[in-house]
C-alpha cells in the first residue's frame, strides 16, 4: 500500500499551486498526488531515490528562455522525457474571501509576477506591491494570516487549493508569456506501465550533441536531419564552461527516435558529434 | 552643459547596485553616470527619449537562458550593439559595518539570488531568508533602516554604494553562474564619438533572421556562414507566436559586418531568410 502511494507521487519545484502543478494536472488530469519540493535538484533526487514516480520540470520560458539548469539535470540524471505541456503564465489577483478590491492596500507576490503586472499597479498607486518567495506561496500566506487588506499574485490553481477567491483574472502585462513543461519518468514506471499514447499523435525527439567550433561544424551536424527531411523544432547553442571553443546544443525534431530516418540521422550525427544524448521521445504537446 | 551632462548618462534596469551597473563599470569605467531605470522596455524608452546616451542590458544568463524580452526590445528600438561583457554572478552576504555575522537573524534578498544560496542557508539555519524586489535594493534597505540584525545578499558593487559591509564573500551555490551584458549606443552617439576599439579586437556579429520551418530550411541558412568559414558562436531558436510554423534564429558569428565574407553571407542568407536584420558589430568581450 505504502510503495502504491508513494510510487504515484508526482515532484515539482515550489509551493502547491505553483505553475508546474498547473503543468502537471494538464499531463495526467487533476487526480494526482503531488510531490513539492524546494530545488529542481531536489526533484530530481526524489525520482532517483524512488520517493516519486515522476516529474514535472520547467524548460524554456517565451520571456525568460531555456532553464539551462535543468537541461544539466536531465544529462546528469537520465531520465527520460516522456511527454511535453505548454502552460499560459495568467497572473490572478486574489484575497481571502469577504476581502473586496477596494479594501487592497498591499499585493504579495514573487518580483518576478510583480514585474509582469506593472500595467495593474499603475492603474492602481494606492496598492503597495511587497515582494514574497513564491507566488503560490504568497496565495498561502495571505489565506493562513487572514489579512483584511492584502492580497496575492498567483495562478488560478492556487486560489483553488488555498481557498482563496479570484478578484481580477489575468492582469499580466503580456499575455504571450508561456512555460514549456517536460513530464519525466523513471525507466522502471515505463516498463511497468504501458503510458497511453493518443492515437495519430505527432512525435518529437530531444537531444544534446557537442562539437568543436570549428567552422562549419554545426552546418555538418545539421546535414545529418536535413538530408532525411527530418524537421528541427528546436536549436539552441550553449558554450560550454571550462572549454572556451566548444558548444553544447540543444535539438529537438519531429520524428520517432526508433523510426529508421531518425535513425539514421543519430548515427550520422554520431560519427560528427563529440558527445550525443537523446534525452526523450514523445507526443508533441 | 545639461545636455552634455544627460548624454552622459548610460541607462540600465534595477537599482544603483545592480549586476548591470557592475556590467556599465566593466564597459565604460567606474566614472560613469547612470540613470537606474524600473523597466527593460524603460531602459529603451530612454534612449529614444535622449535621456541617456547608452544602455548597458542583459541578453543571457549561463543558467536562465536568454533573455527574450531584450532581444524584442533591440529589433523593436533598433539601437546597435557596440560592447558585450561577461559579468560573474557574485553573490556576497553584507550588513550594516559595526553589525558582526553572529548577530544575524535575517538575511534579505531577491528570491532568485537566495535560491542560489541555499548551502549558505543549510550551514546556517538559525538565519531567516527574507524575500526582496532587488538584490541591490536589499542592500540599500538595511543600511537606511539600520537594522542591528539583518543582512543583505548583494553585488560588491551595492556594498560600496551603500556603505554596508561585507560579511561573507562569494556564498552562491554554483560559481559557474555568468550573464552576458551588451552595451547599446544611440546612432547620434555613435556618428559624434569615435568609440575606441581596442587593437587587435576580434569581432563578432549579432542578428536574427526567421524562415518558414520547413525542413532543411536553417541548414540552408547556415551554409551561408559555412561555405565562407564564418565561425558561428551563437544559434538559438524561438517559436514566433501567432505563426505556428515559423521561427526565428538569434545568430552571432566571428567577424567584422562589413568584411567581404559576411557581406557575402549577409546577401546569401537574404536570399533564403524571410526577415533579417543586424543587431550590432562589437569586439568579442
């Protein structure tokens, strides 16, 4: 019973009602069992060390970019991507209920939510904005103290689980503001069970290769998808520290890892590549 | 003389204090007037307006990314990169002078430059993490508050501009932490003032350019740079919103704008890239 439980845990970094547990119900529904934790490291050791059976990770943000932190846990750990979510960062003002918008006179949030509703708070100079570690955290903080004139900057799962109620919907400043999520299993769920597929669902693969720069390099690395009509959906260079003239890329392209194309590509890119790590092949989100 | 005195001025977002004023020293000397701005898109704004005559800002971080939003920002304003540096993410524990480290109880900052110390916090438990807008600002709070109990977590720069003391240097968990500054010059400024170069400089080029994501559609692109042995040190996609299939690409490479090879190439990507603009020609930081 206990291994049941606990093998259906899903880990993700922050506080319940943080974006990754919005990505997490919009992968496998609202029924999960959750497992927050403080770091990503800290996600992914939960998933070594079998205390979850899977993880939801952040991996590039349309403002912030690649969450390079966690593309170095995906090489370290290896476990792999086995599904993808696009998630819309909505800023919800909240309050604990019985609170109108009329008696605000402080917002708590993270800076960085703070800082996508800069559009609200000039509207409205009379509400201070005060800075908390965590947007669902803020969310909890205001319901756990009953404050009578402040409020929270957080998403709408986290007005839900804290019971607080939603004042103003989606006051960010850009709404083209979108998280991609990556789902994560440990081989031994896999194997054990046989994930659901969607039936005409189109595939991506992702991938981290390292060359030399030389020049032309990456042009050679690239030949190995475009001579099989392979499609990159991603490409992104990052140097690698401590050798100044190397690069780790970062690729995503649309195809099966075991389809003989892609195949081929993989061998091909193999004999041009330094290093060549598929980290997951999955529906596209 | 005011004018003169306003030209002066390099604008930057955050606090005097902030990793980008430490940037704005690195590029142009310690003697510089600046001009703290609340916004990326402010920084811009006060270029245009002439209230600054150069903008020091962020473009990507060796653990957060890109930073989208200033890569909007250049091809929107137009301003052309003439610098980049490297800054190391330094992050150093301070408080009032005459307030020693045992007498600590609070330590505040902003959430992401906490997260980066949680080893510090671990060997530390006694001393709570308390959440504030700036890292900088931090700084600034408790040298005006006095505060016999509590620190800051800030640059070196903010300690010295504030007068706090620094305690503990260098107590984030990862040293490998860098982010890459450009410095943006308004055209006037350019044409009135020969920028010195330093001899023997390596160039580099920044641009983005888009293309319909069909496939061998960027290998095409790139053997612009390939077949003229142009050294890429930078590729990244990004999804262009509301066009589902298209992409655009940031691309640096070594070597002058107006040498014969990349003008070569410039014309030969013309030719395949839907849009394509020039961000700047700098020496290599």
């Amino acid at each position: 019973m206990t291994r049941t439980a606990r093998k259906a845990l899903i880990a993700f970094q922050g506080e319940r009602g943080a974006f990754s547990e919005e990505a997490a119900r919009k992968l496998l529904g609202a029924g999960i069992d959750l497992l927050p934790c403080p770091r990503f490291e800290d996600v992914f050791r939960s998933l070594q060390e079998g205390a979850a059976a899977g993880a939801v990770i952040p991996i590039e943000n349309t403002l912030a970019g690649s969450v390079h932190e966690n593309y170095d846990h995906l090489q370290r750990y290896e476990f792999p991507i086995v599904a993808e979510t696009n998630v819309r960062i909505v800023h919800n003002l909240m309050a604990p209920p019985g609170v109108p918008f009329s008696h605000l006179r402080r917002v708590y949030s993270h800076p960085v939510a703070l800082n996508q509703c800069l559009d609200f708070f000039a509207r409205h100079p009379a509400i201070e904005r005060v800075t908390y570690y965590d947007t669902a955290g803020s969310a909890k903080m205001i319901m756990e103290e009953g404050l009578g004139d402040a409020g929270a900057i957080a998403s709408a799962v986290a007005a839900e689980i804290y019971g607080a109620r939603i004042l103003r919907r989606s006051i960010e400043d850009d709404r083209r503001n979108f998280t991609r999520f990556f789902l994560l299993r440990t081989p031994e769920y896999t194997r054990r069970n046989n994930p659901r597929i969607p039936p005409n669902a189109q595939w991506k693969t992702s991938l981290v290769f390292s060359t030399r720069n030389i020049p032309g390099a990456l042009f050679r690395c690239l030949s190995a998808f475009a001579l099989r009509d392979l499609n990159l959906t991603k490409i992104e260079s990052r140097p690698l520290r401590g050798k100044p003239w190397e690069y780790l890329f970062y690729l995503d392209f649309l195809g099966r890892v075991d389809s003989p194309a892609a195949q081929n590509a993989l061998g091909h890119l193999g004999e041009l590549a330094d290093v060549l790590k598929v980290l997951g092949c999955y529906p596209r989100g």
